[in-house]
C-alpha cells in the first residue's frame, strides 16, 4: 500500500503518482466539511543544456501529504481542536489539470457547498476550458 500521509483513500502499488486529487475534509465534532483539491505533482521548467534549444521539464512531489487545506477557517480548527477531529478523505484521483478543475467545481456544486452552512467553502473558484484532445 502506498503512503497517503493522513489522507484515506486508495492508490495501487507500481502506479505513477496521479496529478492531483479531490478532497473531503470532516470536522469530526460538528460534521462540518470543506471539498477541495490538491495536486501530488507540479512541472518544473529549467533552462535548456548548453548548445540545445529545448526547456527541460522535470516533475517534482508537492507536500500534498501533509497539506490540509488552503481554508484559513478550517486550519484555525485544526490548530485548535487537532488533526484527531478531522477525517481526511481522498474523493477522487485525477491525472490532468483539467481534470482536477473540473471535478472540484462539479462536485462544489452538487454539494452546494457555498449556499449551506455545514460546509467550509466561501468561494468557487474556476476558469475551464475545453478539454484538450
């Protein structure tokens, strides 16, 4: 099995490290919740070799198994009611960009997460495009 940090969720053993994922965070005490996403890997562009032309890309591992939320609300109940409160869920594994976009926004939506008080959430934030081919 593979480490997820705190998260729970499942990822197969000898499978590349998805993009990203979407999240569901629980306050254990009050049932309150926050739906977000998180990327496991992000693009570094360095400059090409001497003589050559081409930028060089190399994937790097983000912290994303100790990261908990960019919610500054639900960080402050971290800190003070502690990591034990919380149940962290991975939803869904994503493999693109867009794919993490989307999928976050559909489900902010279906949850309705800005328009109920049970949820974290204070903004949607999206911009998507069409997929690419």
């Amino acid at each position: 099995m593979v480490d997820l940090g705190h998260w729970e969720g499942v990822l197969e053993e000898n499978v590349d490290l998805p993009y990203g994922f979407i999240y569901k965070i629980t306050n254990l005490t009050n049932d309150k919740k926050y739906i977000g996403k998180k990327q496991c890997q992000s693009i570094r562009k360095r400059p090409p070799l001497k003589g050559k032309k081409n930028k060089r890309h190399q994937k790097i591992e983000t912290d994303w198994k100790t990261y908990t939320s960019s919610s500054n609300e639900l960080n402050k109940d971290l800190e003070s009611l502690g990591m034990d409160s919380f149940k962290f869920e991975i939803l869904r594994w994503c493999h693109s960009k867009w794919e993490l976009s989307y999928y976050e926004a559909k489900l902010q939506f279906e949850e309705e997460v800005l328009t109920r008080d049970d949820y974290y959430n204070g903004i949607i934030n999206l911009r998507i495009g069409k997929r690419k081919q």
